[in-house]
C-alpha cells in the first residue's frame, strides 16, 4: 500500500490495506473535499501478468463510471424536458415522437440493445448504434418502466451531445472535466497505458437476475463484452471512447470531479442544472435485472442497496466490477474506487467497505 491520508483517516488505509491484501489485482481509493485530497491509496499490481505496479500515475477504464462524467456533461447541455427528435429528428421514428431527453437520461426510455444485433466490431460504435436505435420501437411505453441501458444509454447521449452541441461528444465530456484542477478523462484522446483488466473467479453479471428468459435480455445487452478480459483489455475498447463503459481515468482524478460536482463554488456545471439531474428520476426494480435502483438525469442516486455508503443524499455512478465513484454533497465530498480486478456484486463488498468507514469519520 502506498499514498497519503489526512489526519483522522487512518481508519481509512487500515481497511484498504485488508483489501489489498486479498486482492490479485490492484486499486485504489481516493477522497478530496474541496479541492484538498484527504485520502489518496493505491497498490497491488496494475498489471498481473507482468508485475507492474499500480502507482499513484496509474490509470484504468471506468466501466459504467463514464456515464457519471458524461451526465455531467449532459447536465449543462440537454433540455431533458425536450422531446429527443426536437436535437435528433431521425429518433422519431416507430413511434418515438413523444420520448424526451429525460427518459433516455433515466433509463425509462425502453431502448436496453441494439436490434438489429451490430457486428462484433461495432458494439462500441457510438455512431452505429444511434443510427440503428433511432429506427427501433421501444420495448415498452416509455416512462413506464426503469431498466438500466448499459451500452445503449452512450449510444443515445453521444447522438444528442453531438447533436447539441456539433461537435464529439467525447471532447464535450473531456472538456467539462478538464474543467477541474487535476481532474481528466481519456475519450477522444489516447489514454496511457490502463491497468490490465483480470477477472475473480466467479465473476458475473446481473447477479440480482434468475429468470432465464430475462437473462437471454442482458445476454442481448451486453453481447458477451464482459465475458473475457481479452476483449475489456483491447485498445479498441478504451480507444473507442464509448460514453457508456470506455472512459480511462485515475482515481484522483475522478474523486477530484465528483468533490468539484459538491461543491458549487467548483463546479463544471451550473448549480441549477446540478440540482436538476441529481433530483430522483426515476425509481424501482429494474424490469431486466431485477436490481433495486434509483437514477438521476444520467448518475446513479443513494439506492436501497447502499450502493454509495450509509450517507443519504449521493449521486455518482459505478463500473462493471466493483469501480464506485461518486459525491456525499452534503459533505462537500468527493470519492473514487478504481481496481482492475472484477468481482461479481453479490460478493464485492470492498467499496462498501471503504465507504463506510469513511462516514464515520
């Protein structure tokens, strides 16, 4: 274990070190509170297969935890009151006339995969995926149920931020969190080297699922993408910028934006627009996944899981096995969890573990 914690979180690097200790990959865990770090550990090893480190430099693809930098983004955007096909007119199509930004923020739109399947090569493709769901009927009245979109919610957002604002969405995202001092994310441009991805034994998702009919769904939604490291390790993963799962970041530079998104004499986004798409959204048991969860305009929101720790008034969003990033604003606090080695969510309790310490300081 190495890094630095402030007077008065010890408690903190004594649970990170019994995490590590158990761990065959590498993480680390970050907080900072207005602007000043107060907890900055990482170790283990960022690359298994070699042996290298994970050091204070290092950084790792987020998973899922792009969709919180990119709502960020969103928020100082989009009009979520606004109907979709009033930034997208092709979107109307199959009867979608009537689905506002706010549905597709909230994960209510009924759009969870791509149908036509794409090609393997262009599962991550922002661009072809848009095209392809803006000819799609939805699966249910929209508004109507929450289910969580997890490849095709960057599919929807990147075409509205492109269509917003004319230029890459991926830049549009890069830029509000270059906003902050320290704070980066790699999209558009090429990332350094990211830790090794390396699986627990065991590893799955949607652990919460046990209809079968269910599970050939999010077979559908995630085409087998989280199946094998070969693929979350390639460089046309992190290099395709995929605003739903293909951000590369460090820990402190995640925990830096979300202490920034607390606070609102920091942050990148106007405190009007904040306030709106960290209100409740959308709320209840996933339709596909069977998981409970409450959803903001794009972040995750303090859940009856304790997904963000025992605070509760939170917002954040987590990533594929076990990464949890987010912001305590009535701490003015912001957190990251990264690691490289992906456990399944009905036995990871690491986040959880450092989340809770950390409220009782």
């Amino acid at each position: 274990m190495r890094g630095t914690v402030a007077r008065g979180f010890e408690a903190v690097a004594d649970v990170f070190a019994g995490l590590l200790a158990d761990a065959r990959g590498g993480m680390a865990f970050s907080v900072v509170r207005g602007g000043e770090p107060l907890v900055e550990l990482h170790g283990g090893l960022a690359d298994p297969s070699t042996g290298r480190p994970w050091d204070g430099g290092t950084v790792a693809v987020l998973f899922s935890g792009t969709k919180g930098l990119t709502a960020a983004a969103a928020a100082d955007v989009l009009d979520p009151e606004a109907p979709v096909a009033a930034y997208w007119p092709e979107f109307a199509a199959a009867g979608k006339g009537g689905i506002t930004v706010a549905q597709v923020l909230a994960h209510t739109a009924g759009l969870p995969y791509v149908d036509p399947e794409p090609d393997a090569g262009a599962v991550l493709d922002d661009r072809a995926g848009a095209a392809a769901l803006a000819r799609q009927r939805p699966l249910w009245e929209p508004g109507s149920r929450v289910a969580y979109h997890a490849l095709t919610w960057g599919h929807l957002v990147a075409e509205l931020l492109r269509r917003a604002t004319g230029r890459d969405p991926r830049s549009v995202v890069e830029d509000v969190v270059a906003r902050v001092p320290g704070a980066r994310v790699h999209l558009a441009t090429p990332p350094p080297q990211p830790a090794r991805i390396v699986q627990a034994p065991g590893y799955r998702i949607s652990t919460f699922l046990h209809d079968e009919a269910r599970r050939r769904v999010v077979e559908r939604m995630y085409r087998g993408l989280l199946d094998d490291t070969d693929t979350v390790n390639s460089p046309a993963w992190y290099r395709s910028g995929a605003l739903a799962a293909a951000g590369v970041a460090g820990a402190p530079a995640v925990a830096r934006c979300y202490a920034a998104l607390a606070d609102p004499g920091r942050s990148p986004v106007a405190a009007s627009a904040l306030e709106r798409a960290t209100r409740t959204h959308a709320a209840g048991t996933d339709a596909i996944n069977d998981r409970p969860l409450r959803f903001g305009l794009g972040f995750e929101l303090a859940d009856p899981l304790g997904t963000y720790g025992p605070e509760p008034v939170a917002f954040g969003h987590s990533g594929a096995g076990g990464g949890r990033h987010g912001a305590w604003p009535e701490r003015g606090i912001g957190f990251s969890f990264l690691t490289n080695e992906m456990r399944a969510e009905d036995v990871d309790d690491r986040a959880a573990a450092l989340l809770g310490v950390l409220h009782g300081l």
